[in-house]
C-alpha cells in the first residue's frame, strides 16, 4: 500500500489498498492504523477533503473496523512529501 502524506493537523498520512478494501492512517501523534471493509468512495472523499480530521471523525472513526498496526517515532524519518494545494 502506498501512502501519501496530507495537509492537516491531525493527519500525517493516508492510504488505500482497493484489492482489499483496506485503509491505513497515519496520525500527526505517531499512531498507524488499518480500517477494513473501506468502500472506494468513502476513501475517495477523504483525500479530496478540505479537512481531513473533520472528515474521518464523520465518515471514518466507529464506522468501520480497525487495528492499531504500531506508532511512528519520528515523523521525519518518513520519506514522503505533501500532496495536494496549501
């Protein structure tokens, strides 16, 4: 899965695996987690959303099953770059 950072302050980074319908957030505080049974749309909707934390709290959090999958230590050390306009 490939994830692409977004700009918000709860959200370092996002990720869909559409084979399995599996999603994986990455939050500014370090936590990683994986949603399952995630429909296109709704993942869809979340990249392309002006506020990515208003958005998984409405559409996302006790919607779908998760798992916490561990906790980033050091943001930085994530090679990735921000998508998406300012």
């Amino acid at each position: 899965m490939t994830l692409e950072t977004v700009r918000s302050s709860a959200i370092h980074a996002i990720g869909y695996d559409a084979g399995h319908r599996m999603m994986e957030v990455i939050f500014t505080g370090g936590g990683i987690y994986q949603f399952s049974n995630v429909p296109p749309h709704v993942f869809a909707g979340f990249r392309a959303s002006a506020s990515k934390g208003n958005y998984f709290q409405e559409h996302v959090r006790g919607h779908f099953r998760h798992q916490r999958l561990g906790r980033f230590r050091q943001l930085r050390s994530v090679a990735m770059q921000p998508s998406g306009p300012v």
